[in-house]
C-alpha cells in the first residue's frame, strides 16, 4: 500500500505542475500530430485519397503524438528533474526509484488518453469511418508509451548534460516516427533502411493501430514486440537511473 501511495504522490505532483505547462503539452501532443494529419491529406490529395489511407494518416499522427509526449516531453521531464535537483528531493522522501519510475508512467499513460481519445474524435469530426476495438487500441497505446517511455528514461540517466539530453529526446521523438514507415508504405523506403525501419516500435504501434481502428484483431506479432521492447527498454532505464548523484 505504501508504495501504490508513492505512486499516486508522484503523479499528482507531476500533475499539478503540468497545470502551468498545459498549452505546450497540447502543442506537442495535439496540435502538432493533427497538422501532421492534415498535411499528410493535403500532399495525398483528399479528394483521391482512400478512407484506408487517412487511417494510416491518422494512425501515424497518433503515433508521433504518443512519440513526441512520450520520449520528447518526458524525456525533458525527467532531465529536468535529474539536472534541477528535483531527483534529490525526491529521494529524501524517501522514495524508491521504481516508484518515482512507476509515478511516471501512469503520468504519461494519463497524457496519452488525452492526447489520443482527442485525435480519435478530430478523425469523427472530420467524417473519417472507422470500428476500432477499444479494448485493443487502449493495449497497443498502453505498449507504446511503456516502451517510449523507457527511452526517454535511458536517455536522461546517460545524458551529459540537460543540453544534450534535450537535443537526443528531440532528436528520437520526431526521428522514430519520420524514419518508420508511419505516414507511407514501407515499400517507398531505400532498400538500406527497410530492415532498420522494421525494427523500430513506432513501426509496430503504426501497424497495429491501424489494424486495430479498422476493427482487425490480427496484431499479435506487434504486440509481442511492444512488449519484448518496452520490458528491455523500462529494465535498463530504471537500473540506469542514479538516484543519488555525486
């Protein structure tokens, strides 16, 4: 129960200090990946372009949003507290790492619910069609951001400096999405890139989400390696954080 309570702890301080930060958040997880969405239509041509590919379009945008909020925002997040000395204060609590880990996650799966169930109603809005499967969707979500999540971790635990920290958190927030065939086939690709392009989780939360916003279950390879990823990825970001620093 008492570690449940420091949980909590953590994302309600997380919370109350978004409160300050609300428009930027919603720039990076809304505003951006919808004109992602609408740039995407607009270079496809909307008039010729098939239900099935705003979904991808649509798809992909919730995909960068997850990315952006995930690795970028909360990333900047957790450099900030490691560089500021928040992490310090943290710890005298006290607090075990993998509660003030674990406070963090449910802070970032809250934003992803946001951000996402907002991109879902923008695609009703604008007469997208589409069945999803709730239940699914909420899984590979879920999946995503753990695993973003966990390298937005390592990042923070092995920057240098903030400085560094933030330009790698940018850097892998855009980069995984614009380097994953999100927005367009993987057959477009150069031949070098589509076995890395592959490999990449965004490649995997793309494919499934699409699948899954079209009423298709048939997503289990995807979900496997979410979940093979985020389980490395969550391992090495929590035994890399120094909880105290000299």
């Amino acid at each position: 129960m008492r570690r449940v309570g420091d949980i909590a702890c953590v994302f309600r301080i997380q919370l109350a200090s978004m409160r300050a930060e609300t428009g930027p958040f919603l720039l990076a997880a809304v505003l951006f990946p919808a004109a992602m969405y609408f740039f995407t239509n607009a270079i496809a041509g909307l008039q010729n372009t098939s239900n099935q590919n705003q979904l991808r379009f649509l798809a992909g945008s919730i995909v960068f949003s997850l990315s952006l909020s995930s690795i970028s925002w909360l990333g900047y997040l957790l450099l900030e507290n490691r560089f500021t000395g928040r992490l310090k204060l943290y710890a005298t609590l006290p607090l075990t790492p993998s509660s003030y880990i674990f406070g963090i996650l449910l802070f970032a799966l809250a934003q992803a619910a946001v951000a996402t169930t907002t991109l879902i109603l923008l695609g009703r809005i604008l007469g997208l069609y589409f069945k999803p499967k709730l239940m699914l969707v909420a899984l590979v979500i879920g999946l995503t951001v753990l695993c973003l999540c966990g390298l937005g971790a390592i990042v923070a635990a092995r920057a240098r400096s903030f400085t560094q920290g933030s330009l790698i958190t940018d850097a892998l927030g855009t980069g995984l999405v614009f380097l994953a065939p999100v927005y367009y086939p993987v057959d477009t690709m150069p031949q070098s890139l589509k076995m890395f392009s592959q490999l990449l989780p965004t490649t995997f939360a793309a494919r499934a989400l699409q699948t899954t916003l079209t009423g298709g279950s048939q997503i289990g390879g995807d979900l496997l390696a979410l979940a093979l990823l985020a389980t490395v990825t969550l391992f090495l970001g929590l035994r890399l954080t120094t909880w105290r620093e000299e």
